[in-house]
C-alpha cells in the first residue's frame, strides 16, 4: 500500500510540475501579447488624431456620440 501511495504521489507531483510549466508559459505569452496590444493601441491613437480633430478624436476613444459638425479648412 505503501509503495503505491508514492508511486501516486510521485505522479501528481509530475502532474502539477506540468501544469505549472505550462501556467508559467501561458502567463509569459500573455504578458507579450499585452504589450503588442499596447504598441497597436498607441499606433491606432496617432491614426486616429491624425484624421479627425483632437477633441472629436477624444470623444470616439471614450466611446462618446459625436455629432455632426461643419469645420471650416484653413
């Protein structure tokens, strides 16, 4: 009985140091993923300001209704 509770033993432990491994390099793709996701943000930001005006481009990223308006060209 002995022999088969380590053997058990010895096999759950296997078990958790696989799936704290894989834990362990999910956490690191996640953490590379949101930081490719915060660099594409940042692109997005630039090209949003870059077509409309500041303050109408402020109020689509907080996700505001933006009315209509004539702007003049200078």
């Amino acid at each position: 009985m002995t022999l088969s509770c380590l053997a058990l033993s010895l096999w759950y432990a296997r078990k958790l140091g696989d799936m704290l491994s894989k834990m362990a390099k999910y956490a690191q793709r996640l953490q590379v993923k949101s930081m490719e996701l915060t660099v594409e943000k940042r692109r997005a930001d630039t090209l949003l300001c870059q077509m409309l005006p500041k303050e109408v481009a402020e109020q689509l990223k907080m996700n505001h209704e933006v009315k209509a308006e004539q702007l003049k060209h200078e």
